[in-house]
C-alpha cells in the first residue's frame, strides 16, 4: 500500500508534463512527508475536459456517508475490486485523477528483527512520478470536501521484495489514458508490472511520524543508531 509519499517539485513542472492547462494554485511548498487526511497537489479534468492541476485531501470519503473521518483510512483503492466496492465504483467511472509526486515511502517488514524497515521509492532519473487515483466530492458549499484516494496493483520486482502492493504508476502518456480513457483501457493500466526504472533507498523510521518534515528523510539510513541487527 502507499501510505506516505514526498513531493519537491515545482508547479511549472507539473504545468509542463501536462502541456499546460489550468492550476487554482500559484505556487506551493514541498512537503517532504504527505499523509493520509492532508492536501497535496492533484491533476483531474476541469469542467472543459481539460486536465489541470489542484488540491484535494488525501483520503477518500463517499458521497454519501455521514462520517467524513473515514477518509483518514481510505487511502488506497484495490484496481481488483475498483470496480464493486461502493465507494469507489462512480469515481472510477467518472472522477480519475493523477497524483504528481517525487516519491513514496514503504515499510518492508523485517520479521527476524521484529520490526519494519522504510524505504524511499522514487525514479532514477528523478523525474515526476505520477500515480493513479480517484476524487470525490463530499457535501456541498462551505461543507464542500474534495478527496482522493491512490490506486494500488499486485508488486512485481524488486518491489515486491518490500511490500505485496504498489501504487499504479503511469507511464509515459498513460496519464492521459487514465484520465480520458474508457474503464477498460483504464484498469488495463493497473496490470502488475516490473518497476526497473525506480530507485530504492532506505531511509529513517522518522518518517514514520507526521511531524517531521524536512529533506533528511531522503537521506539513506542504512541502520538507525542503537540498532542491533544480529548475526543470524
């Protein structure tokens, strides 16, 4: 599953991937540990059809739930059930969206340690990394709550070797796919595949906790200090 992700880019770089489009923001900040509940940058088609680029809160809520804190634990869709689960049924149909990030973070489970092990995934040539997802809409006027949530596919690879799920990543002009293309053409893009153009970096278990946000959680941290690995 994807449950922390980076993101350090500029706006005119995601503007740029697009060709160009509408934004409803200026500029904003890198945030170096995004999770679940918080804003972060979306690509999803305007009213023209055009894709653009916003801000939803990560976290999916159902249009028709009265209890909108349950988007803090709906992170992730499964594409293998998209499809029939209530929830995100209509807005695989009609509301796919494309999340721009730098990165993601994964916690391998180190079971002879007793403990998980995080590692930053992102592109070795440090590009854009652009995720599948979904968006909702929730309410009404001020009450108004725009969500979203990331796709996820069996792991394959050296991913795989970390965690049994990953989050679908688009390729190339698969984006436009995701976000134009019928439902069949889009699950298609959510088939298990071989990441071997990603990089791998261990990284802190700092990340692990939301109020740390700064570029050392990149930082490669092979052992934490006081770690004692064994010899068996």
């Amino acid at each position: 599953m994807c449950g922390r992700y980076a993101y350090f880019y500029k706006l005119n770089q995601v503007l740029q991937l697009i060709a160009g489009g509408w934004t409803t923001e200026e500029a904003f900040d890198a945030i170096f540990n995004v999770a679940p509940t918080m804003r972060a940058p979306v690509i999803l088609l305007g009213k023209n059809g055009e894709p653009g680029l916003t801000k939803l809160t990560w976290g999916l809520v159902p249009s028709w739930t009265e209890d909108t804190s349950i988007g803090a634990k709906m992170f992730n869709a499964r594409s293998e059930t998209i499809r029939e689960k209530p929830a995100y049924k209509e807005p695989f149909e009609k509301r796919r969206c494309v999340v721009p990030i730098s990165g993601f973070y994964e916690w391998e489970t180190l079971r002879e340690l007793k403990r998980k092990k995080p590692w930053y995934v992102s592109p070795s040539d440090e590009s854009i990394m652009l995720l599948a997802g979904v968006w909702e809409r929730w309410g009404t006027g001020e009450d108004r709550l725009d969500t979203y949530t990331v796709v996820t596919t069996q792991a394959r690879g050296r991913m795989a070797e970390i965690h049994e799920r990953s989050p679908v990543m688009l390729r190339g002009t698969d984006w436009s796919t995701w976000l134009t293309g019928t439902q069949e053409e889009a699950i298609g893009l959510c088939e298990p595949r071989e990441p071997d153009w990603l990089s791998f970096r261990p990284v802190s278990t700092r990340v692990g906790n939301v109020k740390y946000n700064d570029p050392s959680l990149l930082e490669r941290v092979e052992n934490e200090p006081g770690e004692q690995l064994g010899l068996f």
